[in-house]
C-alpha cells in the first residue's frame, strides 16, 4: 500500500466507507499524493492537444466563428476548464490571434484549474501569448455577467462518479471499503431509493451498472445557464458514449497501461466514459441547447484539420510524416477518431455552432 492508500484505509477504518465518488477525489486531488499533484500527462496518458497542434488551434477557430455567428458579443470571456499543460489554449490563442485578433483585444481569458502543478506549468506555457489570463480553480458565479466562450477537453472524464449495481436486493451503490486490511470493493446492504434510477436505467439485467457523475452534471447545468442567459459557446471533447449502456466504465491508467483500480490511488489516472446523454439533458434543464455529441473524427474533419494539416506538412516538410501521423491518431476511428467525442451548447436562438 502506498502512503494515500493507507490515509485513506484509514479514514475508511474511521469513517466507514467511501462512495467511488469519495475515493476518485481523494486519489486524483489530494495535495500530497494525488495524481494531479504533480504532472500525470505525457508519463500516464497523452491528451489531443499534446499529439497535434492542429487540435487547439481548430478549438480556437472554432471559438472565433461561434463569436462571429452569434454577432460578436461585446468582452467575451474565454473560459478553459482543467487547461492540463496549457497547450491547447496555447495554440488556440494563436489561432485566435491570427483570425480574429478584435476577439483577444477585448476577451477575459480565465483558467480554471485546481492544481498548483498543473497551473505552474500553465503560466509558464502561456508567457508568451502575451494575453491577460486569470486563473481559478472552480467555475462559479464569477463567470457569469458576459459572453462565454468555454473550451474543455478531457476534463469531464476525471470528475467524479458514483456507481450503482442492479442487484435482487434493488440498486445498491458500489463502496469503497477494508477488507483484511486492503482497499475493496463492496456493494452497500441497503439499495438507493429507486427514484434516484432514472427510467432508461430501470430496465438494467441483473449486475447491470449506473453511473452518475453529479458533478459534471451540476456543472453542465451552470455553464448552460450562463450561456443561455448570456450568450456564448461551449465546446466539450472527451472519450465517451452517446447511448445507454448498462456496464462500467471507470478505469485506471498508469504508464499509458491500465491498472488495478484500487492498489495504487493518485499513482494511477482514474477516470469515467462521459454519459454525452446526460450531459445533454442537464444543457437542456439549464435552459440552452445541446449539439451532438458528435464522433471527434467528424468533428475535426468539419472544421478542416486535413487542409490545416496539409498546410503544416508543406510548411514543415521535414516533419510531414510525423504531423499526418499525429492527425490520424486524433482522426481515424481505431484510434482517438470514433471513441473520442464532442458536445456543444449554445443559446436556443443561435445558429448551430460550428462542426455539428
Ligand atoms: N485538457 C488537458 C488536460 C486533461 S487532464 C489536455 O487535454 O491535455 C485533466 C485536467 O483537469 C488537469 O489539468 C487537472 O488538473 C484538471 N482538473 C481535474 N479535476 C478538476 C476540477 N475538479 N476542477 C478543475 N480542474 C480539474
């Protein structure tokens, strides 16, 4: 058992035991031995904007033609949820800087991001864009007077879950708890309220799985509030299913590998499949529209990434085999292209946003 294996058997030991939702938070953010006290990108697993530049710079374009579609709100704020090593605002500041730079001449850009590692090598990335970014670390009502322009990717994944499994007894939500001394898995004695279970789950075989992430949907909700309210964009890419599906998806990944759920908390990444679904019907509740979601491999082809590659290629001839290399990992569906998706919310009364 590593050190946060053993504070959390503790608390467990003290406490009783955690909800999956419990232990994802203490095994991704606790401040010592959390995953994202330090930098898990590039040695756990590598993000889009890491393996091609053309990705943020599109999600800057992208930006910018949703601003222009909606008739160029005055200071939009540019918002970037869980900004990882600050590549793709990077690149999508350039873009953005090239295309429109009447956009960045009057935007807010924040970051929000609760890491100190992460938010360090975030400023130190973004020195050069020259642009005025403020950091936070949660979305709140801060954000809410203008415009928003908020880009995410793989962010809604690392948000945490709770499980529930069909079982005779009813739904009974999936624990974390000691079993001989060890971290285990155990399903609680007495089932959740069956109102909870919504109806599309209720039909589950028996061992079938509900995943909630309540935090992402809250979240949702807020930024779609804002949105409609305000005018504004968002567009969220992650890995993810648009359907119902009654298995479970959490997953720890650790040196590009997967691993054990449990053995080693915040030495591995632990993440969920986003439920695009769900997140569509909390933009609905928050009164916007849902687009999508869309395939990343559709998505990206819409917005140009192959003229934009083809350009990148010519510019940099010695390079050209590893740029298209890098684009058909994000594009071709055995890769990131069919698994990797995305979702957008705009205002009712807006046209529909760019790539969906
Ligand atoms: N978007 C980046 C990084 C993805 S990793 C990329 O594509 O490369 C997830 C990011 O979300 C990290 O920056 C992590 O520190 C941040 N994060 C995780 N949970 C968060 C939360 N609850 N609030 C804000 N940031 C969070």
């Amino acid at each position: 058992m590593n050190k946060l294996a053993e504070r959390i058997a503790a608390l467990i030991a003290a406490e009783g035991p955690l909800s999956i939702a419990q232990f994802m938070t203490l095994s991704l953010h606790d401040p010592e031995g959390g995953t994202y006290a330090r930098d898990p990108i590039g040695r756990d697993f590598i993000t889009a904007p890491e393996i091609s530049q053309t990705f943020g710079e599109l999600c800057g374009l992208w930006v910018v033609q949703a601003w222009h579609d909606q008739g160029r709100p005055d200071r939009p704020r540019l918002v970037e949820l869980g900004p990882g090593r600050g590549t793709l605002m990077a690149d999508a500041l350039r873009a953005i800087a090239a295309a429109a730079p009447e956009f960045l001449s009057q935007a807010e850009i924040v970051l929000v991001e609760t890491s100190p590692a992460l938010e360090a090598l975030q400023r130190d990335k973004l020195k050069i864009s020259m642009a005025d970014i403020a950091w936070q670390v949660r979305f709140d009502e801060s954000l809410d007077d203008r415009a928003l322009y908020l880009l995410t990717n793989e962010f809604f994944d690392c948000l945490p879950i709770r499980q529930f499994v069909k079982t005779e007894r009813g739904w009974c939500e999936r624990m974390v708890t000691l079993e001989t001394g060890e971290l285990a898995f155990a399903l609680a004695p007495l089932a959740a309220d069956p109102s909870f279970i919504p109806p599309d789950r209720v039909g589950a075989p028996q061992g079938g799985v509900y995943e909630i992430a309540p935090a992402s949907l809250a979240l949702t909700e807020e930024i779609a509030r804002v949105i409609a309210d305000k005018g504004g964009a968002a567009l969220i890419v992650d890995y993810g299913y648009g359907e119902v599906g009654f298995g479970e998806t959490l997953q720890a990944v650790g040196g590009h590998k997967f691993a054990e759920l449990l053995t080693a908390p915040g030495e591995t990444d632990l993440s969920a499949h986003v439920d695009f679904a769900a997140l569509a019907r909390a933009v609905r509740s928050g009164g916007a529209a849902a687009y999508g979601p869309v395939t990343q491999c559709n998505f990206l082809a819409d917005l140009g990434i192959g003229p934009r590659a083809e350009r990148l290629m010519i510019a940099n001839p010695n390079e050209a085999r590893v740029i298209a290399a890098a684009v058909d990992r994000l594009v071709n569906p055995k890769e990131m292209g069919a698994l990797f998706k995305a979702l957008s919310i705009a205002p009712k009364t807006a046209p529909t946003p760019p790539g969906f």
